[in-house]
C-alpha cells in the first residue's frame, strides 16, 4: 500500500492537541487563494467537502481532501504535512498555537506508481 498522504511526528502531535481541543477535523489542501499553498484544518461540519474534491487518506485519524484538480498536479507526489513555527492559515484551527501546517512532498518511484495506477482516487460526490 502506498500513503498519498503522510504527516510527520510533530504534524500528527498537533493534529492530536487540535482534535482533544475541537473534536472531529478534516484537512483540506488550499489551492492558493487566501493562505496560499497551506494544508488547512478545520473542525468537521464546518468546511463543504464540494463533488470535486478527492480524499486522499488520513492523517493522524482526520481526513485529508483536495480538489480534483489540484489533484492533477500533485498526483505523482507523496504529500507529507509537517508542523513548523509560524501562523497557520487566515481560517485554519493552529493559527493560534504558534505552529502552522506545511505540505512539503517526495516524487513516486516506479513501483509505487504502478500500485497508485491500480487503485485511483475517487471523487467525493461519487
């Protein structure tokens, strides 16, 4: 099996810390408009997952979602959201607790790309 999406220690401490504080996230890749490129954490129920977002997998138990076509640009990139200090994203759960989440990513190798070929993303809306 191979993780579209992975998160580091400090990552997966903070999506701890954020879920004891705010109960149930979800992840969604910003496509660049407000906040940039940042991996945002929201309590679930308050973001729309639209019909043209794919789950990529979880995360420390959250869900973690982007628009199919972002999705078409990062396809062949193993996705790995750390922690860092700084500010969060505008709307984004970790603003403020002096850590902001980061996508940093590695390029599939061969094999992983076969086994990523036989089993696809699907779109949330199907």
């Amino acid at each position: 099996m191979v993780e579209r999406v992975t998160a580091t220690p400090a990552a997966l401490a903070l999506i701890e810390q954020l879920v004891r504080e705010h109960g149930s996230l979800l992840f969604h890749q910003s496509g660049g408009c407000c906040d940039g490129s940042a991996p945002m954490c929201f309590p679930q129920g308050e973001f729309m997952v639209g019909n043209a977002d794919v789950q990529l997998g979880e995360i420390g138990g959250v869900p973690f979602y982007m628009t199919e076509a972002q999705f078409e640009y990062w396809q062949h990139t193993q996705l790995i959201i750390d922690a860092v200090p700084g500010n969060g994203g505008m709307f984004s759960l970790e603003r403020p607790t002096g850590l902001r989440f980061l996508t940093r990513s590695r390029l599939y190798g061969d094999e992983e790309n076969a086994w990523l070929a036989a089993h696809p993303v699907t779109r949330v809306g199907l």
